[in-house]
C-alpha cells in the first residue's frame, strides 16, 4: 500500500471528495428521515385509534398473575382515548394522518402517568392485594358449595381485611389484625398493662374493615373493566389518610377494647340513623348494594370523599372515645 494512498483506493481522496461525501451521508440521513418519521407517526395515530376503539372484557375479577401487566394496559388504554380526540381534531383541520399522530404523540409526551412517587412498595402491595382476594374468593366459593357456610362466614372476614387493606404496612404502622400478629399482641399486652387487667380485649377495626371493602371492591370492578387505573385506588385510601383515618388491619385502625363495651359500640352504631346509607355502620353486602348507586369512578370517589368526612369520621372518633363513654352511661344507670 502506498504511503500517499492509505485507504488503498485507485486514487487519493481531495478535500473536495471529502465534502461530497459528508454531502451525500446527510443527503441519505434526509431522506431516510423522509421516509422513517412519516411511517412512525402513521404507525402512532393508527395504534391509539385501535387501541381506543378496541372493546375491554367485562369481568369483575382480577387476574393476580396479569396485574403488573393490566396496569400497563390499563394506563396506555386510557391515555389512547385521551389522545383519539385530539388526533381526530388535528385531521378535521386537515393535517394528514402522519402530521396527526405526531401531534398526538407530542401531547402524549407532556401528559400525566401513573404517580412514580408513591414508589414500588404501594404497587407491591396492590398485587400482594390481589393474591390475596382472589384466594379467599376461590376458597368463599369452595366452602359454599360444598355447604360449609361457618367457613364462608370466617373467610368473607378475612377478604374484607385483604380488600380493605390497599396501602402499604410500614414499620411505623404494621399489620396489627388477626390478633395472631406481632403488632397486634403488643398493642394488646400493652393495652393489658396499662389497665392492670388480664381480661380479654377484642381488636375492634375504628373505620370498619367491611365498609372500606365495599367501596374498594367496587373500585376493583371498574379496574377490572378498563373504566379505572389502579392509582384510582390507592388514591382513594390516601385520601382517607389525609383527614387522619386509615383502612383495613393497619396499626393506626385498630383499638384494643373490653368485651362488653365493644359488642355495645357495634349495636349502637349499626341502630344509629345516618343520613347517607340509613344507618351508621353497614353489613358489607347491605354497602355493597349501595355502592352499585355509584356508576363510574368519579361518581364512587365523591361518594367515597363525603363518607369518609362524615360517617366514617364519626365511627372512628365515637371508637376512641367509647368505652370511657359506655362506662359512665352504665354506671349512671346503675344509679337511678
């Protein structure tokens, strides 16, 4: 190879050779951008007219094995029927189809996702969730079949805890239900000690478990459709947290409490007028009728917002201040 012609070529490259072939690379890039973005957008604005014409399965139950993948689909399902009317508007005012996804894709881009600050333990702890109801519900449907209703009655209890327990347990506030816990012992030892007592004490849930479960089962059933992402969730038990209430077997829910007062606290309040549902504390099934009343996620949440600041608030503080209250009532009576 000569040491004039590097390149081993049958001449050697001038300057001028040079700058035709950064011309011509950039000519090549041109026209391959010609070509590719169109194709890209097309691709785009066909993708979210299919996906948001595409019909979503009824069902009222949730996969646990497919969560992690219907949060995906759920999340690009909702912002696609966002982004059809905007694609749709971009083509009245005649931009071509390319020009139309591209304008979708760009709207895309700036809006909203699911919330990645709450961090993984909150999802983790919807898919732990859903294991877990959907287990109970396999085995509620199991016993009652076979006819073992005490069982069905034992594990309908144990499915409104999972229902209602949408957030994550943290070390500050565990799980402190079934009184088998860890937290639960203690709080109830602790409970003991500062009473000088060795009497029983039941575990009473302050908002009860099975009212939370009934709106967040209904929650579940638009998720399931399609119609709710599960951020719609967490979003509703995060708002009970703001006002200072929390759902489900969470440490901060729980009361330890004496035998009479607490079966007294439940008759009271399941006698008590509520303006909203009737009565004070409902049944589960009684809530759950209810909540068919709510027939899309908005509606359910301003349902959920007004129950948590009133009725709901009113049985957690009538809770604390209980059995103190039954106490004196009980020996005011004793005194007549």
């Amino acid at each position: 190879m000569e040491e004039d012609n590097p390149l081993g070529l049958g001449y050697t490259p001038t300057f001028g050779d040079a700058i035709q072939g950064a011309v011509d690379y950039a000519g090549g890039v041109v026209r391959f951008y010609q070509k590719a973005v169109p194709e890209f957008f097309t691709n785009v604005r066909r993708g979210i007219k299919e996906e948001a014409e595409t019909p979503v399965p009824v069902t009222d139950t949730i996969n646990p094995l497919k969560l992690g993948e219907e949060l995906v689909q759920g999340v690009s399902r909702i912002e696609s029927q966002v982004l059809e009317p905007v694609a749709q508007f971009a083509e009245k005012l005649g931009a071509p189809e390319a020009l139309a996804g591209g304008i979708a894709f760009g709207v895309g881009m700036v809006l909203p996702g699911p919330d990645i600050n709450r961090g993984a333990a909150s999802y983790q702890r919807l898919i732990k969730r859903s294991q877990e109801v959907e287990k109970l519900s396999t085995k509620i449907q199991e016993y009652r079949a076979i006819g073992k209703t005490s069982r069905v009655a034992k594990n309908e209890a144990k499915l409104s805890s999972a229902q209602s327990n949408v957030l994550p347990f943290t070390p500050e506030n565990p799980k402190a239900y079934p009184p088998n816990t860890a937290a639960a012992y203690q709080m109830v030892q602790a409970e003991k000690i500062k009473r000088g007592t060795t009497d029983m004490l039941h575990l009473h849930h302050k908002l009860p478990k099975g009212m939370s479960a009934a709106f967040f089962d209904r929650m579940d059933q638009f998720i399931s459709r399609g119609e709710a992402v599960n951020d719609d969730l967490l979003e509703m038990a995060e708002e009970a947290t703001k006002i200072g209430l929390s759902t489900g077997d969470v440490k901060s829910n729980m009361l330890a409490i004496a035998d009479k007062p607490h079966s007294t606290l439940h008759t009271e309040m399941r006698a008590m007028d509520s303006g909203m549902f009737g009565r004070m504390e409902l049944g589960k099934k009684e809530l759950m009728a209810a909540m068919r009343e709510a027939k899309d996620p908005t509606s359910l949440k301003a349902l959920w917002k007004a129950w948590i600041n009133d009725d709901a608030k009113y049985l957690v503080e009538t809770a604390e201040v209980w059995e103190p209250l039954d106490k004196l009532l009980d020996e005011i009576r004793k005194g007549r």
